[in-house]
C-alpha cells in the first residue's frame, strides 16, 4: 500500500512541477523538495482554487470611450502583437507598459491607461498589451480557459515585441493587476537596461534570487489579504530582493484580490485610492528629467 500512495504522489507531484525523493524503506516518508515555478506560470495553479475564482465576479459593464488606439507590431516569433496605445502629446522616449488582468485587454485596462495617461500629464506614451492576441473573457470560465491556453513563450514575445516598437532608447515603466501584475515583474526582466520602475498590483512575484538580480529598477508592490499570493509568499519576495540586493517597497492592504478594479463588484474605493497615490507618485518619480 505505501508503494502505491508513493507513486500515486510521484505522478502527482511531477505534474505539479515538484520533485520527490524516493524512500529509503518502505517505512520512510518521501523527503519532499518543492522547486518553485515563481512567477506568471505559478498562477495557473491558482485556477484549480474556487476560493481564488471567487476573488473574480464577472465585470460589471460600463460606457467607455477611449484617448487612444489599438495599434499592432512584429513580434520576433514573426508574429505580430498588439496594444491599446495613447501616444504622448509631444515625441518621447518614456513609455509605461499596462498589463491586463485574467480577463484580457478590456475597457477597464484601457480606461485605467488613459487615467495613468492623464495622470502623467500627457507626456508619456502608454501602451497597455494585449497578452491574449484578441481573447477577452466576460465570465470567470471565459477568462479561466483563455489563462490556461497562453504560452509562456509567445507571452514573451509580444513583450519583446513592444519593446522593439518603443525603440533602443524607450525608457520604460511597467504596471499589471493579477496575471498582469506577475507579468509586470516578468517584463521588467526582458526589457533588461530599458527599464526604470515596476508595479506589481496583486500578482505572484518572482522569488528566484539569480533572476531578481538581473532587475535594472526597483519594485513597488501592492497587494491585498489573501490565502494565495499570501503574507508568506510576499516576505518570501521581499528576502530575495534584498537578496538580490534590490529595494522593494509594498504594503499589504485589508482588501480583496482585484480590490483596484472599479469594475469588480467587491471594489474598495478607499484602498484603491490610496494605491493609485503609491502608484502615481512612484512613477512620478521614475519619469522627472
């Protein structure tokens, strides 16, 4: 019986990335090493959680009309990638990358992008990706199936994608909300020297050292009080950059996952303003002369 429940785990575990070591004896429990898939990829495991797909009642709909444009751009898997885009009132190399939430590039992204837009003055390109190629889900199953589809790879290619379009000398910031907020973290990665400041609302943070160091910026993180980008898992970040000799700065607000979305219906005004003046005054600060 114990060589069955050990292989039934075995099986298990390997589909969940981790690893186990074979027993000893009969006798000997498995010695288990969990090998972290930090980051975007490791919320995928989240889908399984109903208690994580309550966090995400279905949008509420609402009027928009939109400052910007959606705009298309090769991708060097020789595809092509795209983005709502609000140019800056006058040519320049300071852009911020907007990343979506599970739900897709929907009108509360964009909505969200003018306001940093307006916010910023008008003086920085802000172009908010479409990490789905096309694909909005409108119900928490549309937007559960459409995260499971996506590929690592090609998510980094619209990436690189964008950050070909800006140019060798874009300057640029990143802001995400859940998957986006992961994916916030990830960019920040990819556009190696060309980035200068990262945002993270609510998203599963890397927490490998060796990729942390890498990071040309610091971090602000904003997170809410939830089981599973936990108290736990965000110390956890919060020791790899100082690890990696990064400075982060986060606070853990007494709110819901999606807390900042004013199309959720457990929206929370309070906590959502006082995240958007961290978030403003950060960026701010990365764009003065």
């Amino acid at each position: 019986m114990v060589k069955i429940v050990f292989y039934f785990n075995l099986i298990l575990f390997s589909l969940l990335g981790w690893k186990l070591s074979p027993p000893s004896s009969q006798a000997d429990l498995p010695e288990i090493t969990i090998c972290h898939a930090t980051g975007p990829s490791e919320m995928l495991a989240f889908l399984d959680d109903p208690k994580f797909v309550a966090f995400h009642p279905s949008p509420v709909a609402f009027d928009f009309t939109g400052m910007g444009e959606m705009i298309s751009f090769p991708t060097p898997d020789g595809n092509e990638g795209s983005g709502y885009l609000i140019k800056a009132k006058t040519p320049s190399d300071q852009w911020l990358f907007v990343y979506q939430e599970w739900w897709g590039l929907n009108d509360n992204i964009k909505e969200e992008s003018d306001k940093f837009y307006q916010d910023l003055g008008g003086n920085v390109n802000v172009l908010a990706l479409d990490m789905y190629d096309g694909k909005v889900g409108t119900t928490p199953q549309e937007a559960m199936g459409i995260m499971r589809e996506t590929n690592e790879t090609r998510l980094e290619n619209i990436v690189l994608g964008a950050k070909g379009m800006a140019g060798r000398e874009a300057q640029i910031a990143n802001v995400g909300w859940c998957f986006g907020g992961s994916w916030s973290l990830k960019s920040a990665l990819l556009l190696e020297n060309q980035n200068i400041g990262t945002i993270i609302y609510y998203g599963m943070p890397i927490r490998e050292v060796e990729k942390l160091k890498t990071l040309q910026s610091d971090v602000l993180g904003i997170f809410a009080t939830e089981q599973n980008i936990s108290k736990e898992v965000i110390e956890e970040f919060a020791v790899a950059m100082k690890t990696a000799g990064k400075k982060l700065e986060y606070k853990i607000f007494n709110a819901v996952h999606g807390f900042a979305n004013p199309s959720n219906p457990k929206h929370d005004v309070e906590a959502t303003k006082e995240a958007y003046e961290m978030a403003i005054g950060y960026l701010k600060e990365k764009y003065l002369p």
